[in-house]
C-alpha cells in the first residue's frame, strides 16, 4: 500500500505530471493499494465516464489476476471509496522507422524492446481534473524505476489511448507510436523511460 504525497508525486519526474493542482488536500489523503477480494464493495459502485472501463473492473479485473493476466491496483480515499483505478501487465514494443533509427545510431538492431503496459487507467467520473490521473501515472513510473528496472529489462511505458485521452497522454511526453495499420478504438502510445531514469536514480 502506498499513501499519495505531494513529494511522492512531484520528486523525480517531469513537472507535467506532478504539476499544483486546487485538489492538492484530497491528493494527500489518497493511497494506491493492490486489488484483492475485501475492495469488492468499493469497486460495484465505481463509475467512470468510459463504460469499458468500469465494466471491466467490475467484472474482469480480479479474474484477470487470478489468471496472472494483469494486475490492477486501486486508488482508495479513506471517505470517498475508490476514485481510480489502473491495471498493468508485461508488453513489447515493436519499433517503428523513427525509434529504430534511433537505436541503429547506438548500433542497436533490436525489432522490439520491453515494456511495461498500462492496460487500464481511469478516474471516478465524479474526481476528474483533480490530479488523480497524473497521481497514477507518477506512481507507475515511480514503482516501475524502483521495483523492475533493477530486476528485469524495461525500457517504455506503453497504453493503447482511447481517441480522446491522446492529447492527455502527450501532455505528459508520451508519444505516438506509428504502426501500419490504424486503429479506430485505440492509439498505441509509448514513454521512454531513460528520459527520467537518471532524475530518478
């Protein structure tokens, strides 16, 4: 369990993402737990403004894990119940024309590199544009240089964006990933984590 703190938030990463926010009480008062049986309850009356996303929690999440697919973890106010929830789970990222160039000039030909994907991310319609997404977002950059980077090769966050998160997720330098083939559902969009590996360390 994780309690959210301004300083737990903002330390080592992009201003962006731990920018003020006017809910900056309510954000101190958070804490980023690991689903399991007893948040039942909390999650039946989650609602966000993307029905996919409070049915799959609702219906999917704890199977998921179970099946080792993902695992989520909740957002929890100790008055509020649950105000947002994010679900991870191992990816690849197969490199488009830019990235390998990019990696060719380091004389590195990889087609893919790993990953570590947001499968989900969602805030109770209720609390958004109170900082809550920007909250998760840091704590998964955070927990993912301090708990996997040591341990296992990681390289990009990756999420497949709904049309109408892009510009959200660019807002925090993640970037499009161009792909043959377009997507009407979803955008592939990938953050290299080396842009704050060494901020962080």
């Amino acid at each position: 369990m994780v309690k959210i703190t301004q300083s737990t938030i903002c330390q080592g990463f992009p201003t962006r993402i731990g920018s003020p926010s006017r809910a900056n009480n309510v954000l101190n008062e958070l804490i980023i737990k690991p689903l399991n049986e007893d948040d039942v309850g909390a999650i039946q009356v989650f609602e966000c403004d993307e029905k996919e996303l409070t049915d799959w929690l609702k219906t999917d999440a704890l199977r998921d894990q179970a099946l080792m697919i993902s695992r989520t973890f909740l957002v929890k106010h100790p008055k509020n119940g649950a105000l947002g929830y994010f679900s991870l789970l191992n990816d690849s990222i197969r490199l488009d024309p830019e990235l390998k160039g990019k990696w060719k000039r380091r004389e590195i030909e990889y087609s893919s590199l790993p990953a570590l994907k947001i499968g989900r991310l969602a805030t109770h319609k209720n609390h958004i544009k109170k900082g809550i997404g920007k909250a998760m977002l840091a704590n998964i950059l955070k927990e993912t240089l301090k708990n996997i980077t040591p341990r296992s090769g990681c390289r990009y966050i990756t999420v497949d964006s709904l049309p109408n998160a892009i510009g959200w997720y660019k807002k925090l330098d993640f970037e499009e990933l161009k792909t043959k083939t377009k997507r009407k559902l979803s955008v592939p969009m990938y953050f290299d984590l080396e842009r704050i590996a060494q901020v962080a360390s």
